[in-house]
C-alpha cells in the first residue's frame, strides 16, 4: 500500500497574539553571561508527553570541550586560548578567541597566513586546548574527565547562530586565509518527484570533499509528497548530518517537507515561510491507531534529532494534540506543555500545527528570518554569503529540466504510440522506437514516471517491447520470402 504525506497547503493554527514581547537581545543575554547551549533544550526521547515540560535553553556559566583523550577545557565564549592540532600529519598551534563550540568543530578568532578572520578546528584533531589568560586547559594539568566539578554545562550541541544571542563570526577554510563558504541545495517540489533524496546525497557528498564542519543551506519549498522518499531522506540524515552543519531555509515545508526540515540543527524562515501540518494518508484516509502513534514517535525522535522539543511536532502530527508555551522575559528561554497552560497557545486540539515566521521565531522553534542570502548569511555568523561551488545549484536545475522535459515529451510519445497503432512494417517500427524512449525516461526520471504521469511500468514496456520487435521481424522475414518467390 502507498503511503503519501499530505499535499496540501498549511491552516492557519491558533495563537495568542497579543501580549507578544521581544525576546531579550544577544547583547544583553551576553551581559547577563548566558550561553544558548541549544534551540530547544535536551529532552529524553523516553520522556513521557503529560511530564513537566523542560526550558528550552539552559542557560550556563561556563562550558566544557571534551578532548578525544578524555580531558575537559572549561572556559567561556570569548576566552584567550590556545590550541594544538593534528592537520594534515602536521602539529599545529592557534592563538585567539574563542568564538564557538559546536558539536564536530570550535571556531577561533585568530589569524591565518597573517590574514585575521575566523579558524574553524575539528574536534576530533585537537590535541590540546590551553587558556592563555585564565580558566581551565585541556590536555594540561588543570584539566579534569567529564563530568567533574559543579556548576557547568556540558559543550552545547545546537548552533552558534541561536535568537538571542550574539552570532558567531564567520569561519575560515583552511588555512588559506578565505571565509569558509556554503554549500547552497535548493529542494523544491513534492517530496519523492522534485524532492529527492539523490541530490541531497550528492551535495553531502560534495561536502566531505572539504572535509567536515561544512556548511550546508537546504532551500526548502515542498508540499509533501511520498513518505518512501522521506524515508530515504531519513537515512541519509542519520548518516551524513553528523559530520557537518546543516541548515534549513524554509520558503514552504509543509507535511513531508517539515519533516525534512526537522532533520536540521538549524532552522531558519523567509518572512513567508511556513513549516507544520506532518499528515499522513494511506489507501484508506489518514492514519490511526498503532500506525498514528508510530509516526509520532518517529517524528519526535526526529525533532530531538535537530534539537528540538517534540511537544510542538506531535501537534503538526495529530490535530488532537495541545501546544502552548512560555517565554522567560529575562533570559528568552522557552518552556513547552502539551496543555493549554502555556501563555501562549500555539495548537489548541482543532487544527494541526503550522508554524509562521512570526510565531517560529517567538517560540524560538526557528533561529531567525531571512530574505535573502545576505539576511541568511548574517543570521549564519558569515561577513558574506559566498558558495563554495555551484555544485547544488546545478543539482537542482538538472533535475528539475528532466522533470520538465519528461512531463512535455512522454506525453507526445504516448499520443505518437496510439497513432501508430496499425500493424504495417513502418507502424511498427515507429512502435519500437517510442517504446524504446519510454524505457529510457523510466531510467532518467523513474520517480515522475511512476508518481506523476502514471505510465505503464517498465516491465511491462520491456515485454511489449519484445513482442513488438518479434512481430517487426516475423513480419519483414514475411515480405522477405514473399520477394524471393517472385
């Protein structure tokens, strides 16, 4: 049985509007020494819905980078330090400020070949990190093991770039002094047609050519479309995602395209941007029971995937879930419930949930709202928005001028075959010859083919295909003989 995300276009959901306040602004969060250690906080995939909600970012007065060795930096965004690491076979040695912690890479204000700009280490290469004017060194005698000590937070596992706070500075490539730039896929059209799990493969897989801590923007534009695909999707997700900073951009993430973008450590919004209503049909209509309540638990385990509190996306799920939350005035920290005692309501058991721009960024669901690729860059911690190579564009443009030319000739081909539907030696052969490109647009766009156009199977064409061509050759061994009896 085929199973498809819905299609259609996001309903309004219901929120309290009035009374909204601006969170409290990066600067002043800095003053106040609080460190976004994650979107939406960490929540235990075996947390029970109706337990007490959890703050979406802790805030923390200090961090902790874990060494591959097993010894811990305490320190703070903004720190002296110094670290050696392994590039190339090579011991290196960096001095400057700490500008970020990331979960596969730190980012340090230093300078390259004598050009400053903004270091990006892996973590796995560090050999040592040692405080050049105060707190604790990694890989030193100061250090401690994890866990040790009291009152700091673990190394965050969300992104730099969080609303409220100070965004990080933009990274460098190597040591080639150049801003380290992006890596740029739109993904548009229904999921499983103009949506497709091939391109984002590709794009990973570029990546991992500059190895890891790339960063990836995703254009996503999708109403839906096969859950199959999203499933693929899913996987490549789980394989990839760990070893780069990947970043959805969200113009329409509806249904399967929510889904997507949940995979993402980073969301961010166009002004117009909406993301939500994850249903699910079947042959019968929208799932239920036990296959309702699997697709809950598998998106969940999706939102903590990217970071995020699975309250809200069981409401995009299930139209009979609640979702409300508060907001901290002091420090924008965001706590969830899956009742209406929130004071904001986001989903009241009516309508499934679609985020806005807007009410995204409030929740702090979304790391911010751009435009443009400027706006989006900022929002990254970049000076500029720079693509390493064009690489996902054409991607995407290949793709989508296959689907194009797939929708505009295999109808002809389909009109040419019932013209040619007599059994003389050149209608035949016109026969075998449309046959023949039908096969190969199964093998170019077999997605559209199947999914969109509704054409006969391949298999069935690679029979008829024989048949034809037997009854070609049966026919002008035929006139053959008939010509040498003369």
């Amino acid at each position: 049985m085929r199973t498809f995300f819905s299609a259609l276009g996001p309903k309004s959901s219901p929120d309290r509007t009035h009374g909204l306040r601006r969170r409290v602004a990066g600067a002043a969060l800095a003053a106040l020494g609080f460190v976004a250690v994650g979107l939406l906080g960490t929540v235990p995939l075996d947390r029970p819905a109706s337990a007490a909600p959890v703050a979406a970012a802790r805030a923390a007065p200090a961090l902790e980078v874990v060494l591959s060795n097993g010894v811990v930096w305490r320190g703070e965004i903004g720190d002296q330090v110094e670290i050696s690491v392994l590039e190339n076979g090579v011991l290196q040695t960096y001095v400057g400020e700490l500008r970020a912690v990331e979960r596969l890479f730190v980012k340090l204000e230093t300078s390259v070949a004598g050009i400053k700009g903004t270091k990006v280490v892996v973590r796995s290469d560090m050999r040592s990190m040692t405080a050049v004017d105060g707190g604790a060194a990694a890989g030193s005698g100061s250090s401690s093991s994890p866990g040790s000590g009291s009152g700091t937070a673990a190394a965050p596992t969300g992104s730099a770039a969080r609303p409220g706070t100070a965004p990080a500075a933009g990274g460098q490539s190597g040591e080639s002094g150049t801003f380290q730039g992006v890596f740029f896929l739109p993904m548009e059209g229904t999921l499983g047609i103009g949506m497709r799990n091939e391109e984002l493969v590709a794009i990973f897989e570029e990546a991992d050519k500059h190895g890891p801590g790339q960063i990836i923007v995703l254009l996503i534009d999708s109403p839906g479309g096969l859950v199959i695909e999203g499933d693929k999707i899913h996987e490549t997700f789980k394989k990839w995602k760990h070893k780069h900073r990947v970043v959805s951009w969200i113009r329409k993430a509806i249904s399967g395209g929510a889904f997507v973008a949940l995979h993402c450590d980073e969301i961010y919004f166009m002004s117009v941007g909406s993301l939500g209503a994850i249903t699910m049909f079947d042959a019968t209509g929208s799932i239920k029971g036990e296959r309702l309540q699997a697709w809950l638990d598998m998106c969940s385990k999706v939102a903590e995937m990217g970071g995020r509190n699975p309250i809200p996306v069981r409401s995009m799920i299930d139209f009979n879930k609640i979702t409300s939350y508060d907001v901290d005035e002091r420090t924008g920290n965001v706590t969830w419930f899956d009742t209406m005692q929130g004071q904001y309501v986001l989903s009241s058991g009516t309508e499934n949930l679609t985020f806005n721009a807007r009410n995204a960024l409030h929740s702090r669901f979304s790391d911010g709202t751009a435009d443009t690729e400027a706006e989006l860059a900022a929002l990254l911690g970049l000076p500029e928005w720079r693509e390493v190579n064009d690489r996902g564009r054409r991607l995407h443009r290949n793709w989508q001028d296959t689907i194009k030319r797939c929708k505009e000739e295999v109808p002809r081909l389909m009109i040419r075959a019932q013209d040619q539907g007599d059994a003389s030696e050149r209608g035949l052969s016109v026969r075998v010859s449309v046959i023949r490109d039908l096969i190969a647009w199964w093998d170019r766009a077999f997605n559209v083919m199947a999914y969109d156009l509704g054409v006969a199977p391949k298999e069935y064409l690679e029979r008829l295909l024989r048949d034809t061509q037997k009854q070609l050759a049966d026919l002008r061994e035929q006139q053959r003989q008939q010509r040498s009896t003369r």
